[in-house]
C-alpha cells in the first residue's frame, strides 16, 4: 500500500526536520511488509539524540503520531508501526522504536 507508506514518510520526514539542527542531512525511508511499515530515519551524528530524545520520548511521540495518522486514513489495516533511527550504516547503536 503505497499511499500509507508515503503519507507516513512525508510526515515523519517534515517533523524530523524542524526537530534537529541540521535538516539537510534528514533522510527517511519507508517500506511494507506483511506485519507492520517501517520507517527508518537517518540523521546527522550530532542530531541522534534530538530526534530519539530524553529516554525515547520524542521517538515514542513520533511513532504515537504516525499510528493515529495510520489508524484514521487506514483503519482497515492491521499493520504496526515501527519506526528506527539509523545513526550510520556501521554504528551499533541504531535504535528501534517497535510496539
């Protein structure tokens, strides 16, 4: 379902760059799988912990959002919303916000 996979995109894109400090380097990434929509957010090193926040809360807002805006144009489907912030492809410490 392409139309929930990109509205999901769009938003966590837009809100992921008024969040950080250098909005240039937001890249985001949706895909669909049987189970749930992955978003994958990747962000400048320095910007990791405004986009994650003080023990996950702004990750969990973010991923509370998307699954009201999933739920009320999508009410049908079923699927989770996952959501991880990728700091760098060789970093250990990707973080993965899931239900």
């Amino acid at each position: 379902m392409a139309g929930m996979s990109d509205l999901l995109k769009s938003f966590v894109s837009e809100t992921a760059k008024k969040v950080v400090d250098k909005p240039n380097e937001v890249v985001v990434e949706s895909s669909v799988t049987t189970k749930a929509v992955i978003i994958q957010i990747q962000v400048a090193k320095t910007d990791c912990g405004k986009i994650i926040g003080r023990k996950g809360r702004t990750i969990e807002a973010l991923k509370l959002l998307c699954s009201a805006i999933k739920n009320t144009n999508f009410p049908e489907d079923s699927r989770k919303v996952n959501i991880e912030v990728l700091e760098d492809e060789n970093s250990k410490h990707n973080y993965k916000m899931e239900d």
